[in-house]
C-alpha cells in the first residue's frame, strides 16, 4: 500500500488536470496480485488459496473469504484514492479467477487509471453476442449411451452441474419441470443462489439449482429496460431457455404447437442439474463485464461445466492478440479451477477466419445439419408442382382453392401509410376480408423478413384473422444466400424459396387473373393447393456443416496470421433444433408467445456438447477439462451416415446453395459421438501449465502481456506451439521439416497395443514415431509427428493420424499444414 500512498499526490493532480471529460464508458481492470484460483501466499500477510490444476476451492473457507475480501477492499481503495465520489462507480470486484474490477469513468479517469502503480491493464468493454427433439436419437443416445449410464435417461447426467451464461430461463416449463421425474437430492459440492423474481417468482426447484443476473454494466451503459429485460433470471428473450433444455432438458417432453405434435424433446444429460448466470438480453446483448462476471459467479458456486452460446461481436481491439483479454484470461483460469468450457464457435460461415472462439483452453463447436429435413409442395392450377417449405398441414380436403394476391385485396389505397408494406401480409387491417375469406392469400417475402421487422408467424396470423384457407409467400428481393427455415403455423402455408420457383407462382396467378382497364381485378382464377409439411424426411447424407457455422482457421492476431491451433474443435448437431422456449421470448419473432422454438445457430450446437460432456464427466469424474475434449475430440466422425466423407454447405459462383467437400477448418475433428466418446481408449491431456507455455512459445506474444493476464512468468515454453498436447496438429508456417509430439494416456482398463499410421495430401510428407506402443493402464506414452514440404501450393493441405488398438479402440487427430519454401519469412 506503501507504493500506492507515494504518487497519491501526483495521480490526483494529474486527475485535476485531466479533469473528468468525455462520456463514460464501461473499462475493465486488472491489477497486481493473485486472484484467489492461483494465490500461493507470502503477500499482505494471507495464506495461500491457489489450488493445484483441475481442482475446486473451497469457497467458504476462511483463509478463501478473507482473501477475497482483501483484494475488494484493495480495489476500492485504489478508485478512491484516484477520484472523487460520485466521479464513478465499480460494477464489479473480480477476485476469483483474475483481479480487477469493471468501473464507469470517463475516459480521462481510464487514462488516470493507466498510469496508476500496479494497474496492468485498463480495456473498453465490448460487447457480446447471442451465436443462435430429434438430436438425441441421431445422436444415438437413448439406445447406445444413456443405457450405460446405470438406468438410462432417468439417470443420464446424475449431479453434473451445467452453467449456462445466457439470456436467463422460463422456470416453469416442462423441459425443466419436477412433476413427473424422481426427486432430486441436493448437489452439496454446488454452492450458488438463487434469486427471486417478480411477483416472488421461484427460480429454482431441484432441477435448477442456481439462478443469478448479472446487468451492472448494461445498466450503466444506459441500454437496460427491466420492462423488457427483467431485472431477475427470467427469460425474456427465449435463447437462454433453448440452449439449457438442448444440454440438459428433461425426456420426452411433447413439443406441441397450434394442436400438432413434432415428436417430443430431451436434453443430451436429461438428469444433469441447471444453474443459471443470465448476462445477456434481448435488444443489445450483452457486455463482456457483465459476462466475465458471471463466469466468475459460476465457477466460485461449483459448476462442472460452463456452456457459452455467446461470443464477441468482434475481437477486443485493444489487446494484442486474441489469446489474452479479460475473457479469454477468465476461462483459462476456470479450466484451471476444473471447469470444462464449451463455446459457439459462431455463425460468421461460410467464410474463413469467422470463428469467435479462439483459445485452446475451451471447446469451441462448430453447427451441423442432422438428417431431418421438412419440406413442402405448392401444386398449381396449370400442374406445376413448385417445392417450398412449410411447416404446417395441406389446405382442406385436399382441394385447389382460389388464389388471392395481397395487393389485389387492399382496402381503400389512398388511406395507407406508405411506411408499412402491404405485399408481406403483417397488418390484416389493410387487407380485404370478404375477398380474402375462404381463399388461399399470396404474399410477398421480402428484405423485412430478413431483418426481423416481418415475421411468417404474423403472416399466419393476419390470413387466419381474414378467414384465409392458407398462405403463400413468394421470395421476392432477398439476397442470394439466405438462409430459409420452415416455420410452425397453425393454417396451410408455404414459402417458396427459389425466385424462379416464385416467378413461376406470379406469372401463373397474373395469366389466370382477370382485370379491367384501370388494373382492378375483375375475377380471380388461379388455383393452388398446399401439400401436407409436418412430417419430415430423414436424410442419410446427413451430417453435413451448416452454412452459416464459423470457419477456420484460428485468427492469431488482428493482421489475421494464423495461430497454430486448429478452430473450431468440433461439430454438432445446430440446425433446425426444437426445444424449450419462453413464452416472454422475442428472439425470434415466429415464436413470440410459443412454448417451444426450432432454432438454428452455433449456439445450438454447443449445448449438445455441454450435455454429451457432461454424460463423459458422470462416467469419468475426475477427468480434466482437456480430457474430456479429446475424448470427444479423438472419437469423433468424419464419414456421414452414408459412410461418405463429411460435406460442408458452401456458396457457390453464383452465390446459391452448393456442398463441398468439408476440411477440419469446417468440422475440427469431426462430427460428435457420444458412445465412442465414453471410451476414448487414449487421451491427449493437459493442464495450465501447458496452456502458458502455449502462450510463452507462440511468436509475437508479449512475455509482460502474458504476466498481466495470467500472473504467470514465462518459466516454460513448448520449443514450438504447435506442441500444445491437444489433439490436433495444425502448423500454419511449415518451411523444410518440423517435428512435434504428443503425449496420450491409457484411460482403458487393460493394457492396449496401438498402431500408429498417417496420411496427408501429397504435397506433405508425413512420418510418425514409433510405428506401434504399448499402454498399461493409466500409463503415458510419447510418439512424434515429423512433416515435410514436398510443393507449394499457397494452401492448406490437410491429413490425419490415426491409432488404431489391439482392443478395438479408435483414436484419430486432424493434422493441418501450410507449407512454404525455405525463402519465405514471417
């Protein structure tokens, strides 16, 4: 405290100077010292707290608490030593897993706080973002994995504790209801609250066990309205709800809309418990201080396992590279406390270098395809047949009834409101109901869908409020490229996505309608009938990588070198995905009101791995956060259910949908598998001390940046990074010959001989040592990969090597080169 009180007098006549100027802005902090996650004692008098990697604290110990409370008081003390009252305020201490606090000041004060003694880092706040049933059986776990687990899904997940820091939860849904399950007894290891809504609204029942809000810094950045966004865990957005109903929501939940019935839902981990950090809502998102508080919260309370459906808007600007920024810090220290971390890689695909996810310390998931797909038919009068999608049933009896197009039905015209559009059929005011009744309403599907202000569900309704048979929406100006999914209605309706399909609809309808001189329709004479959409068809190409899901490769730094670290990590089901909704949910506008949503997204697809990990963790319960990855990562699959190779949606020359063949860069490992995941055989292990030596070895990275973040000199380093041990190999600047190894324990009950063989695009050459090992149980063996350029393409080649056991295990890592001639430099 000693240095602090020394340039007291001069930090607060620079403030003078300064004075308080400009608008505030959220900052996030780090100082000197140790958070509570790494203290080894010696300073200001305190015990140690620091724990050894993959381990818990215990919180509510006295030496943990007064800690804590020290490193609060410091940071008090050190903001008022600074400003004057009422100049700021502290939204946040954070003491768990890095020291600091997030402060609204004005720029001037950041800038005092800069030049402060034993400040590190003063950062702007960014923002975050949302990355936005059947899977189970697809996924195979009813028969293959929830059977293993000691009494099938009533049993799948037992006392795992899932995280999910997100828009909050619906408490009363069935998905997370205890009516119809076996009591639940308390997690005594899980220590979190919860709190209590409006109306006294209960957040908890055994199922959930934990509900908090973090919003200190919307608040403070002038953007949070409790009308909409609730000041307490409650969901009023919809995507927190989703996400922990497809991780862990309970079997066989009925998912019923409008009388229909589209199969029933279950989480990955039916058993597995909820707790919920809500940080985010529904009109701006979410800022990383409050985030970063409620990972903090998380993992203090006990948590096994955190799910992000969030990622940054972009990377945050002011740090070097994406590896170390109060974020990226906060999940390697929760990796550190034992945590597994699973995050959306994002939805920036097809195009590479989107993903959102970026640090080896966390699972980063890419979206896939599963094999249900709907699809609808609209039959014409003339005979053509034009394919749609349409979730909904065929109009009545089966019968061609008459078209009606929505500018044909106006009301008086002169009285409209040029603002609203009349073609895409929200405002049934506008419309005609004695021409409209009876008939089948033709309306137009334009850029308002896309942008959200038009929704098929408001077009549903205003045709069944007119009286309407059914609907049609005809693509009309939306770009190429977009992304069309079919959505519930209560009445027949189809969308007819392909513009030439549309035209073919509009010229159709224009021949057979009758008008007069001044264009007034004089009879209607187009017919159609709409077929029946609510069964889907089940694909065998399936898994395929989503369109939109975040490519790779890992982005280093801001001139977009890559790392040498393959991203995403791997794939799993994210589109089309039906589960748990809030009924006070705007998120998407066709389920404003619904109890349940069929949504696509990376944020989808990462749940499904926060629920499978956490039937790993059940299994294995003191495998680390690394183990757990390379069980899923190793056993994953690159062949479809057609036992072809994995295909990606790409764009093609002239921007419509086309398949290609997909890259690690598309899936990482490949698609999940649950039951091969639960007996990997090997693992590739790792713990923070190889993650800072992932940080101290790779070029560029600031050494004095490093000890910022994590408090961790630069003791150990890997000789290259790209002998990180995880299960992946990616060089992204191979000149001549590089070597790297890897180490993999024997997590099988017997003792395995491996075989070890490899295979890469011919312009590498590739070569593994030894050809063959030998694991006992619990034994850690070494084996290297030496690559080779061979040519120079300008682009990534891609291989893989595979360790097939004498017991039948399976162990396969991506490998992915970039290879250079030896006249290139960095």
């Amino acid at each position: 405290m000693g240095k602090i009180n020394m340039v007291w007098c001069g930090a607060l006549m620079l403030f003078v100077a300064l004075i308080v100027m400009g608008k505030a802005e959220i900052y996030i902090v780090t100082v000197e010292g140790e958070p509570v996650i790494s203290y080894r004692g010696g300073v200001d008098g305190f015990e140690a707290t620091a724990v050894e990697t993959d381990q818990q604290i215990d919180v509510h110990s006295e030496t943990v608490t007064s800690y804590n409370r020290h490193l609060k008081n410091k940071h008090d003390m050190l903001l008022g030593m600074l400003f004057e009252d009422g100049t700021y305020k502290k939204l946040y201490s954070y003491c768990h897993l890095i020291n600091g606090f997030a402060v609204h000041i004005s720029p001037a004060q950041a800038e005092v706080l800069r030049q402060a003694p034993g400040v590190k880092s003063v950062e702007m706040d960014w923002k975050m973002k949302k990355l936005t049933t059947h899977t189970p059986q697809f996924l195979g776990l009813p028969t293959g994995v929830w059977p293993s687990m000691g009494g099938g899904f009533d049993r799948a997940g037992e006392d795992i504790v899932i995280g999910f820091v997100d828009s909050g939860i619906y408490p009363h849904h069935p998905s997370f209801s205890i009516n119809n399950t076996e009591p639940y007894e308390p997690v005594l290891k899980y220590r979190g609250k919860c709190e209590v809504g409006d109306n006294e609204m209960s957040f908890c029942n055994g199922k959930i066990i934990g509900a908090q809000h973090f919003a200190e810094a919307a608040i403070a950045a002038g953007v949070f309205n409790p009308d909409i966004d609730f000041a307490s865990p409650l969901d009023g957005d919809g995507h927190g709800s989703h996400t922990a109903a497809i991780a862990a929501g309970n079997n066989g939940i009925p998912v019923n809309m409008y009388g229909f019935e589209f199969g029933k839902a279950s989480g990955m981990a039916p058993r597995a418990r909820i707790a919920v950090y809500k940080a985010l809502y529904r009109l701006f998102g979410g800022f990383v201080a409050d985030v970063v508080a409620a990972i903090e919260q998380a993992v203090h309370d006990g948590v096994d396992i955190i799910n992000l459906s969030v990622g940054p808007n972009n990377p945050p600007a002011a740090t070097k590279t994406t590896f170390l920024n109060p974020f990226d810090a906060t999940l390697l220290a929760a990796v550190k406390a034992g945590v597994f971390v699973v995050q959306a890689s994002g939805n920036g695909g097809p195009f590479p270098r989107t993903v959102l996810s970026y640090s080896p310390w966390i699972t980063s998931v890419a979206a896939a395809i599963d094999d249900r797909q709907y699809k609808n038919h609209l039959f014409l009068g003339n005979g053509n047949i034009l394919p749609g999608l349409g979730l909904s049933p065929a109009t009545h009896g089966n019968k061609s009834l008459t078209m009606v197009a929505a500018n044909d039905v106006l009301l008086d015209s002169s009285s409209l409101n040029n603002k609203y559009s009349s073609s895409d059929c929200q405002r049934p005011e506008l419309l005609n109901r004695n021409l409209v009744e009876g008939n089948i309403l033709v309306c137009g599907y334009t850029f308002n869908f896309v942008v959200g202000s038009a929704s098929i569900k408001k077009v549903s309704e205003t045709a069944k409020n007119l009286g309407a048979a059914g609907f049609i929406l005809a693509v009309e100006n939306v770009s190429p490229g977009t992304k069309f999914d079919p959505v519930p209605t209560e009445i027949p309706g189809i969308l007819i996505t392909d513009v030439t399909k549309s035209m073919e609809l509009i010229n159709y309808y224009n021949i057979s309608t009758s008008r007069d001189w001044t264009g007034r329709v004089k009879r209607f004479n187009g017919v159609a009938k709409i077929g029946d959409g609510l069964m889907p068809i089940l694909h065998r190409t399936a898994p395929q990588v989503a369109l939109f899901s975040a490519r790779g490769p890992n982005v280093k730094d801001y001139s977009l070198d890559d790392a040498d670290l393959l991203k995403p990590d791997i794939l799993a089901p994210g589109s089309l995905i039906w589960a748990a909704w809030s009924p006070n949910g705007t998120d998407n506008a066709n389920y404003v009101g619904e109890g349940f949503g069929m949504i696509s997204g990376t944020s989808m697809a990462a749940p499904h791995i926060a629920g499978i990990a956490a039937l790993v963790k059940q299994k294995h319960p003191h495998w680390s956060p690394a183990a757990i990855k390379s069980a899923l990562m190793t056993t994953s699959n690159t062949m479809d259910r057609a036992e072809r190779p994995l295909q990606a949606q790409q764009y093609s020359a002239s921007q419509t949908i086309t398949l290609v063949h997909a890259t690690p860069f598309d899936y990482g490992s490949g698609h999940v598998n649950p039951k091969a995941a639960l007996d990997p055989g090997l693992i590739f292990d790792a713990g923070y001390e190889d993650y800072l030596g992932f940080l101290c070895t790779t070029p560029g990275i600031d050494v004095h940046e490093i000890m910022n973040y994590t408090n961790s000199p630069c003791n150990y380093t890997l000789g290259q990074p790209s002998n990180l041990n995880t299960p992946s190999i990616a060089i992204s600047h191979l000149v001549g010959t590089q070597t790297v190894t890897r180490s993999v324990t024997n997590v099988a009950d017997e003792e395995e001989t491996y075989v070890i063989t490899a295979r890469m695009a011919p312009e590498i050459a590739i070569d593994t040592n030894p050809p063959a090992m030998t694991l006992r149980p619990g034994s850690t063996r070494k084996f290297s990969v030496s690559v080779t350029v061979r040519s120079v393409t300008g682009s990534y080649s891609f291989g893989e090597v595979l360790m097939k056991g004498s017991r039948g295990h399976k162990v396969r890592i991506p490998v992915v080169v970039m290879g250079y001639n030896y006249h290139h430099r960095r």
